[in-house]
C-alpha cells in the first residue's frame, strides 16, 4: 500500500545544485524533502573549482570559510614541450582583493569536498538528504505534483529538477535537451600518485593525447585528466592509469598507487529549452551540461538554485505566482553563455596552454533589463539588475563592517544615501540602511559612493540574492513600494 505524504518542495538530486537550494529553503523554513537516488554522496572531483562570484554565494550561505579551509589556491600550472622543457604560469592573473570584490581568485575544493561542506551545513539547519531514494514518476495539476518515490507518493507544491545530465525528470517532462556531443572523450580520476610533488599542475601533450597531473587541494590525492581515443576500453586501473602517464609524459618513475574514483565520459554542450513545465522546475546540469574547461559547470548551477530558492520561497509565502517565470528569464540566457565560453575555452585548450581570463570568474554576471531590474533614472556605474558590490564601511557606534555582512540571510536590504528612514515603512523580511549624517552607516573610505554612485535622496533595493533589484530617487517611493509587493516582500507592519 502507497504511503502518502506531503511538502512544499521535493528536490530531486542532492549534489551541488539540489544542496544549495535545500540550504536555501532550510534558513526560509519552507518545507522540503531533498531526495537522492545514489545511495551514497558522490565520491570524485569532476568540478574542482569554485569561482568567485560562487564563494559570494557560499559567504551568504554560510559556509565559504569551511571552504577555504578544505580547500586551497590552485598552483602555477606547468605545460612541457616535447623536447621535456617547460613553462610556468598562474591560471590567471591575480588582482587582488578590493572593496567591491572580496574574492579575486578561483578556489580548488574537490566536488566530493564542497558537497560534504554543504551536507554539512544543512544539518545544522536541521535537514538532511534522503540517500537511495529514487524519483520513479510524477504527475501534476494545477494544484500541485503527485511524485512516486518507491512506496511512497509525496504530494508537493513545487518538484525541482536536480538530478544531473541524465535527468529523469527533464525526460519525463519532456524538454528538449538540444546542443552538441564536442567529438572528445576523457578520463578523469582522483588517484594516489607517488614520483611527483604537488607545486604545480602538469600538462603533457596535446589534443588526444594530452595529460594533465593537477594535485588536488585539501587531499593526498591528484586528479588526472586525459583526452582518450573516442571509441574503445580504457583501463582506469592504477596500472594502467601508470602507463598511460608513463606514454603520455615519457617518466617511467610516476608510479599511481590507488584510485579513489575514475570516470570515462564525453564531452557535450547542451541547453534545456526550457527550466519550467506549470510546478516542474529544472536547474543545473539538468538544465545544462557544459564541458570542464574554465570551471563554469558546478558554479552555474549553484547559482541556478540561488536564483531559485528566494522566488520559491516568496510565492510559497504569498508572493505573486508570476515570480516564478523570472526563473528562467534571467538563467537560461547566463547559462547559453556559459555553455559558449566552455567551448570556447575547449578549442583553446586543444590547441595549447588555457588562460581564465576574469569571465570565467563569473562576477560580471548580472540581469540588466530584466523584468525584474527596476531604474527610474539612465544613470553611470551599477545598474538595477547588476551584481551588489561589497564595500567596506563604518557603523555609527564606530565598529568596522562591511555590505556582504549586512546582505548576510535571507532578507532584502534597502540602502538609503542621505534619505530619510521614515519614508519607508518597517516591512517583515526588509532591512533598511542609510548612509550620511543621520544614518547608521558611515561611508569613510568612500568604497559605498564608488561602488553605487547613489545621488543624495537615492535608494537601491538588494536582492536576496545579492543583486540590485531598483534603483529609485526618493520622488519614486511609490514605485518601490510596487515592487516590493510584487517580489513577495510583505507589506508594512
């Protein structure tokens, strides 16, 4: 007999993407399962690289120094010549830290690691996946979707599509999944190395028969990624892992002792043509598979369920329904672009050395002309739609703080330049700061006015998110208020 039970939402998939939706919704306290058809966590390092804009997100989630912590900086990378010399280089350059940009560099946190953080941190919320709890079916209404998990039918608002490249619920949708197979196929494993150190990350050779030796932060281990002939076995034992280095590389004492996890794939590019089906919503490699070149997989589809999560919890809260479509207005498109510079990035790297220049780093990403973007003046510098800039500041009582501490959570955040406070109203959900004279946050460095540019009487309204929704004079109070009402934001007390 059917067991029948209930949520808000149901994720199927608990990797990266379905973790950071359920830590989202968890610090909401919306109901949720989180559901996972593998009966362990995933055990390799396919995505390796946490891009800055991605730490950003992990900062408000609460768990970026965990992160960093596991983890580490990625090293130089070495690329030989055939004649067995070679060159050092940085994966990129390196600008340092600024007021408005926090993090400047790419993190390495094997995948395996970043999700055992996030796991992590769940349970603190008092949630947990459900392993070896595979989705068989679903059907849906107007009301809500009827999922068969085993014996089970779990009756839910809202179903999330989490589940990877072979997603069973994009399939059961029915979504196309268009894109291309790139005509290359590879090996990646985590393997117990002995014969090299682990300063610098190796390249070998080029196009197929290319190596790459990268020691992997935070572990014992290397990952070793090797472009293979596109038909036939390849032995991903250790002794075989030990002679294809040993051909690729011409060193006889590189000798792999163990592999914790291998994997033998084929790289494609491919774009859902759409994330949403009436309560079906899809997000990360469901929605999109992109080839590993410039760490652009993992960090798109965290952000994904970022952008998801706030507007999930909105409408479940009473928040318009038509929330809900900006979804995919604003990700798909981030998503198509990704997927280009992959690609891009692929051809690159078949051709020699691959520098990630700052697009890879994700912190120019934005939604400018959005519905959601909300500016009543053309103005320079940050627009509505745009990344919020960080900024170091004072807080009236003289202690140091910074924007990203007070965008901290799950609220938005109203910031005022020489307004007045009273003009808005306490509202559930809002903080409100002004900064000048009579407000509580004190500009002294002037790292506020570079970043926001806000006229005296301006406001800019921060996204959960950590994007700029509006940009209003005091003069368009009206508007605001509008649009606080219209992304869920609860009207005053």
């Amino acid at each position: 007999m059917m067991k029948e039970t209930s949520a808000d939402v149901l994720i199927c998939g608990a990797g990266a993407a379905g973790l950071t939706l359920a830590i989202d919704l968890a610090r909401r306290n919306v109901d949720f399962r989180l559901i996972e058809k593998a009966t362990t966590p995933f055990p390799g390092s396919r995505g390796k690289g946490v891009q800055p804009r991605t730490q950003e997100v992990f900062e408000d989630l609460g768990v970026v120094d965990r992160l960093f912590a596991a983890g580490g900086r990625y090293p130089p990378i070495r690329v030989y010549g055939p004649d067995g010399g070679f060159v050092d280089s940085p994966i990129g350059e390196d600008p340092g830290p600024t007021p408005a940009e926090p993090y400047p560099m790419p993190l390495m946190a094997p995948q395996f690691m970043t999700e055992a953080v996030m796991r992590e941190r769940l349970a603190e919320l008092g949630r947990k996946p459900e392993f070896g709890r595979e989705l068989t079916g679903f059907s849906q209404d107007g009301d809500g979707v009827a999922a068969e998990i085993g014996d089970e039918t779990v009756h839910a608002r809202y179903l999330i599509g989490a589940d990877g490249g072979r997603s069973f619920v994009r399939s059961a949708l029915g979504v196309d999944f268009p894109g291309e197979t790139l005509g290359v196929r590879a090996i990646v494993a985590d393997a117990a190395i002995e014969g090299l150190s682990r300063d610098v990350w190796r390249r070998f050779g080029s196009e197929h028969k290319q190596i790459l030796l990268c020691p992997l932060a935070g572990t014992d281990l290397f990952q070793v990624q090797a472009g293979v002939p596109l038909e036939g076995d390849i032995d991903v034992t250790a002794e075989g892992l030990t002679a294809l280095i040993a051909e690729r590389t011409g060193k006889a004492d590189v000798v792999v002792r163990s592999v914790a996890w291998a994997s033998l794939y084929s790289m494609n590019a491919r774009l859902a043509d759409r994330y949403r089906i009436g309560r079906v919503f899809l997000t990360g490699d469901a929605a999109h598979i992109h080839p590993p070149t410039g760490g652009q997989g993992l960090n798109t589809s965290v952000q994904d369920s970022y952008n998801l999560g706030w507007k999930l919890a909105a409408v479940l809260k009473g928040a318009p329904e038509e929330l809900l479509a900006t979804y995919q207005e604003e990700r798909r498109p981030v998503a198509a672009g990704m997927l280009g510079l992959a690609t891009r990035l692929l051809n690159e790297a078949r051709q020699g050395p691959m520098r990630r220049s700052r697009e890879t780093r994700q912190l120019d990403i934005g939604y400018p002309g959005a519905s959601l973007a909300l500016q009543t003046r053309k103005r320079d510098g940050v627009q509505a739609g745009d990344r919020a800039p960080d900024a170091p500041m004072r807080g009236r009582a003289g202690q140091p703080t910074r924007l990203f501490s007070l965008f901290r959570g799950p609220h938005w955040t109203l910031l005022g330049h020489e307004t007045n406070r009273d003009a808005i109203g306490p509202r559930p959900g809002l903080r409100v700061h002004i900064v000048g004279e009579r407000g509580d946050l004190v500009d002294d460095g002037g790292h506020f006015r570079d970043g926001y540019g806000l006229l005296p009487g301006e406001w800019a309204l921060i996204r959960p998110d950590g994007y700029v929704g509006a940009i209003v004079g005091s003069d368009n109070i009206v508007e605001l208020e509008q649009y606080m009402t219209r992304v869920g934001v609860p009207a005053p007390l």
